[in-house]
C-alpha cells in the first residue's frame, strides 16, 4: 500500500481528480491532503472525499520536524504537488528522493519558474505566440520547476485563443493524464 499526501494551495480539482482515480485501487490510499491557505476550497473537497486534511502554512513548512512528523504520522511515502504554489523546501526534497511529483501547465522548460502558475503560465503563452502549450509532470527538486520530465502532452494553441481557452485545454491534459502518470511513477518505486 502506497501512502500519498496531496499538497495544493488552491481549489483541489486536480486533487479531487487523482483521489476519484485511486479510490477503488487496493495500492493507492490517498491519506492526507496538505494546503498552505486556510480558506482555499480544497479543504471542502477533501471532507467531501473523506479525506484528512492539514493546514500547514509557508511559515510552518519553515518547521522541518513537524512538517516530517506530520507526514510520518500518516505513513506517507509519496507526495503529489496538485497547484501546490509554494517552493518545496530542501529536506522535504531529500526526506523524499524522487518520491515526490508536480505538474506544470506548461511545457517546461518553457512558461516556468518562480511566479508562473495558474493564468500567469497561459497568457505568457499567448504573449509568446507560442504555436502549442500542454502539461509537464516532473520529479521535485529544491528549484522550481526543475526536475527530471516524467511525462510531457500537448495541445494546439489556436489563432484567437486567450489564456481561458489555453488553460481550458491544459486543464483537460492535466485530468487525463496525472493520475495515471502517477500511478505508473509509482508502480516503479
């Protein structure tokens, strides 16, 4: 049995999605969801799904035993960054070698860094007059945005697209394909 924490910052679409996917597989348990705002609707979504969920916030990760003890105590031995905004500090990065995952809506290592999430990676897209946009999951590092590629898709940017439209079809690369690059990410640990 796999353990996995969710860190989001946000909404928890993407977090509901990966939970939907693994709730009926006897090797996944979606344990824990992690957020560092108090009032982001993931934490609606999670006591919608049944699942725990803490409040750790960018001054708390600063608290390396607690935040470790925190993900000790429900037996976490994966973690999913699912709109997760914050840096992800070096000892959460080497308590977790290659363990832990993100997704970009972006194709790194284009649209990325510190600052570019959300509508910000879309409408630089559209400012670039990029021809194509898409996801990219990737290992976690102590940088953003700078780990090993898992997986990369694609999709078409069209003449008269805006950020709402690229991210319309980001979003749809992103619940099609997370959960299962997650699950076969898994399958090789």
């Amino acid at each position: 049995m796999r353990n996995i924490a969710i860190f989001a910052s946000g909404s928890g679409s993407n977090a509901e999605n990966i939970a939907n996917y693994f709730a009926d597989n006897a090797e996944v348990n979606i344990a824990l969801i992690v957020c560092n705002k108090a009032d982001a609707y993931v934490f609606e979504r999670a006591k919608r799904l049944g699942i725990d969920s803490k409040l750790v916030t960018k001054a708390d990760m600063a608290d390396s035993e607690a935040v470790l003890s925190l993900l000790k105590s429900y037996n976490i031995d994966f973690i999913v960054l699912a709109g997760y905004l914050l840096l992800v500090p070096k000892y959460l990065v080497d308590a977790y070698p290659r363990a832990i995952v993100n997704i970009h809506p972006a194709l790194i290592p284009l649209h990325c860094g510190k600052g570019m999430y959300g509508d910000r990676v879309h409408e630089d897209v559209i400012k670039c007059g990029d021809k194509e946009s898409g996801i990219t999951i990737h290992y976690v590092n102590e940088f953003f945005d700078n780990g090993d590629i898992i997986f990369q898709a694609t999709c078409p940017v069209e003449p008269g697209d805006d950020a709402h439209a690229v991210a319309t079809k980001v979003h749809a690369l992103e619940y099609a394909h997370f959960p299962r690059v997650i699950g076969e990410t898994l399958a090789k640990l």
